[in-house]
C-alpha cells in the first residue's frame, strides 16, 4: 500500500470540521477589519524566494522544494506567503492608486524540515499583510487581531513577544556588536551557529541549542542601539498595545528566520506547543516591496501556523461538529421511496438532513440517528403512509408528534428553527 509522504499529513473527516471553524474565525475577523483575500499560486520561481527571504536563512539553505520543471526552469513549492503576496502587490499594481491595501491569505506551504510534531513538511498558515502603513498602529492592529483570534478560539496561555530590528541604519551597529561578542565564543557555537556567525548572525541569538544560549547570555539587546526614527516607533508600538490592554514581553532574543523584516517584530508563543512555541509569528518588512522591484512602501504582516493552532485551541466537538437536524427513518419500500424524496427536499431547503438508503430495521435506524446526534427523528412506516402522517420525535425531549403530509416540508422547516 501506498502511505503519504513523510511530514505529510491527511486532514480527516472529525479534524476537518475543526479545521472549517477555525477558518470561518479568521476569515470573519479579518472581513470585520477590512481584509481582502488573495489567492496565489502554490509553485512560483525560485528567484522569489531567494531574493526576498535570503540566501543564508534556513528555508533557502536547506528547506525548499526547488526542482527544474520538464521546461528547464526552476521552480519552488512556496515555503511561505509574504513574498508571493508581494509579488502579486507589484505584478497587478495593487498600490495604484491606494496604496493601503490589507490582504490575506489562508493555505498550505512546504518545507523540507526534520518532521517532528508541530512541524510538518506540508503545513498551513493564515497569513495576513498590511500594505502602504508607515505608522507602527498598523502593527499593533495586527498583533490585536491575532490576540482576538485565539481568544475566539479558546487558546489559553497565548504570550506576546515583540522586539524591533532596527533598520538599515542601526542595525549594521548592533550587527557589529553581537559579531564581536560571537568571536570571543565561537568555539562553545553550534555547527549550525558557527556557520550563521558571520553570514546572518542575527540568527545565532534565537538559537535554541542550549550551549549556544549560554554563550550568549550576555549578548547586547537590540533595542539598545535603535536610531531615533526606530525607538520612536517601537514606543508607539509599545503605547498602542498598552492602550488596547495587551501585556507583552521585550524578547531581545526575538530575530525570526527571515531577512526581510525590518524593525517591528513579534510572535504570539505558548506553553502548550511543546518545543516548538510558536503558534504565530511576523512583523514589519518596510524594504521589501522595493527590493522585489515595486514602489518604495512600507508593510507589515503576520503569519498564524494553522496546524499548531488546530493542536491548540480550547474548543469542544459540539462548538463545530455538525450533527443531523433531522434523520428520516423509513421502513418498508415505498415509504423509503417517499422518504428519499423529503430528504433531497429538505437538504435542498437548507436543512442538514440524512437518512438509511438501505433496507435496514427500525432499531438499527434509531441507532444510526443517535449515533450521528440527530435533532430530530422523522419516522414513516405503512401505518403512517395509509394515514398520511408521519411522526416527527424530538430527541432531547423525547416528545413525538404527528406531522400530516401536506404539511410536512413547513412543519419539519418551522420545527427545526427552533434547534
Ligand atoms: P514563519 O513563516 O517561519 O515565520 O512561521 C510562522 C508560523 O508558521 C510559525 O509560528 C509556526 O506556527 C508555523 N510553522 C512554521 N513552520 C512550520 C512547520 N514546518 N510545520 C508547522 N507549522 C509551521
């Protein structure tokens, strides 16, 4: 038999109900705060990767699907959806003539990393932009709306990280600072941070190999070396957060894994995730429209990893499980025959109804309807189809009541409103 690729996974029937809420949340929210979708492709060149997310991070070192297609180009399974975004805000000229422009985006990326649980080779994220916002309110937008988010889907113990990055002004300085530091301790790094140390030393500071956070205990904060424009930024940040009563907590250690991200930078962690806390993760990238070939504008954005807030979130089967409003059980062949047809009728109507196709027992019906959490019973037999009434029972209560045929669609309609 065949079996799914590794760090791969099927997202079944009893999951996928979940999956649809937690969708339905976040597509709701995103509507409330003035979001469009964008759907992009999963395949795009690989060039768009590697200039925006960096050649020395990770995922282009190491983690990309990258292969050469039956034409000769090269091709790449999208790791992420900051850049495709990007691409497609340049490409159709989203900017002109409002460059504001919020966007998200809900689907699966892939990359090649060890499986482990919380990481996955094929996984999803609902990713949200902001285009053309200078002002750091557009950051705490996001982080509120990523709070609101969780809150609606129960998560509990969720923390907010946030740290700034400086920009291309101060950022070199404190690059200088934290270099000098890994020279004195290159010996007691890493493999993977002895090679980071000079190419993306940023990289080193969230290392989570316990050596490598020992040697860097006295590592110099970020925040320290930030120019006027970026302390001034990061207050306001700050201020906007404190004013819409998120706590947070300075990370100087908070880098992320990716090179486009300039001053504010946050991540949503917690406690039930394990090793891998991190259900939600972005911030602010105000060169990267420009370095893809756009207009010189600014954004910000945040991507939620779907499978770990699937794993996360503190809802109950009833909260999103669908059950039957109303399960028809027939007995004998020309009431099924009649059945069938209520049944086609009443879906059509809006109604979640199901029913035995099959020649089975009344008992064994009644047992399909309680399996399934029926609402409602409606039971027709020969008695009932000389009679031209069928009983409709009311599971909870157990009260059954007659329902005449001519009536029947409005009755069992009027009737299951009320559930
Ligand atoms: P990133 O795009 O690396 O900033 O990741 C954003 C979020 O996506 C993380 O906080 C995780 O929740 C999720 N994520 C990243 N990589 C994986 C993976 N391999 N498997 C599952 N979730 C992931």
């Amino acid at each position: 038999m065949i079996q799914l690729i590794r760090g791969f996974k099927d997202i079944l029937p009893g999951e996928v109900e979940l999956w649809q809420k937690i969708e339905r949340e976040a597509r709701g929210l995103f509507e409330n705060f003035g979001f469009r979708e964008v759907r992009i492709p999963i395949m795009e060149k690989t060039e768009l990767f590697k200039r925006s997310i960096g050649e020395d991070t990770d995922i282009v070192e190491k983690e990309m699907y990258t292969f050469t297609d039956r034409g000769g180009d090269q091709v790449t399974l999208r790791p992420e959806a900051t850049a495709s975004i990007v691409r497609a805000y340049i490409q159709h000229k989203l900017y002109s003539p409002d460059p504001v422009q919020r966007l998200y985006v809900i689907g699966p990326m892939f990359r090649r990393e060890r499986p482990q649980k919380g990481r996955y080779r094929q996984f999803y994220q609902i990713d949200a932009e902001i285009f053309g916002v200078r002002s750091p309110l557009a950051d705490a937008q996001l982080i509120y709306l990523l709070l609101l988010l969780l809150e609606r889907l129960k998560v509990v113990g969720a923390q907010t990280h946030i740290n700034s990055l400086g920009c291309q002004a101060c950022r070199p300085d404190f690059r200088a600072a934290l270099q000098k530091l890994l020279a004195s301790v290159g010996d007691r790094l890493c493999e993977d941070c002895a090679r980071r140390k000079d190419r993306n030393p940023l990289r080193v500071l969230d290392c989570k190999v316990p050596a490598c956070r020992e040697a860097l205990s006295d590592a110099p904060s970020i925040v320290d070396y930030l120019c006027g424009d970026c302390r001034k930024d990061f207050d306001e940040l700050q201020a906007a957060l404190t004013s819409l009563g998120i706590t947070y907590i300075l990370d100087k250690r908070l880098v992320r894994g990716l090179d486009y991200y300039t001053r504010a930078t946050f991540e949503i962690q917690t406690g039930e995730l394990g090793a891998q806390s991190a259900v939600a993760g972005g911030g602010r990238y105000d060169k990267l429209v420009k370095e893809l070939g756009g207009p010189d504008l600014p954004a910000t954005g945040f991507a939620i990893g779907f499978d770990r807030l699937a794993e996360i979130v503190g809802l109950q089967a009833g909260d999103y499980q669908p059950r039957p409003e109303v399960f028809i059980a027939a007995l004998g062949e020309r009431s099924r025959a009649l059945a069938f047809e209520w049944c086609c009728r009443l879906g059509r109507e809006g109604l979640r109804v199901e029913m035995e196709l099959g020649d089975k027992g009344l008992k064994s019906q009644m047992k399909s309807a309680d399996r399934l959490g029926a609402a409602q019973v409606l039971m027709i037999g020969d008695k009932e189809l000389e009679e031209k009434v069928a009983i409709l029972r009311n599971m909870q209560t157990k009260e059954q009541i007659p329902v005449p045929f001519g009536t029947l669609m409005e009755t069992v309609r009027r009737l299951t409103k009320g559930h």
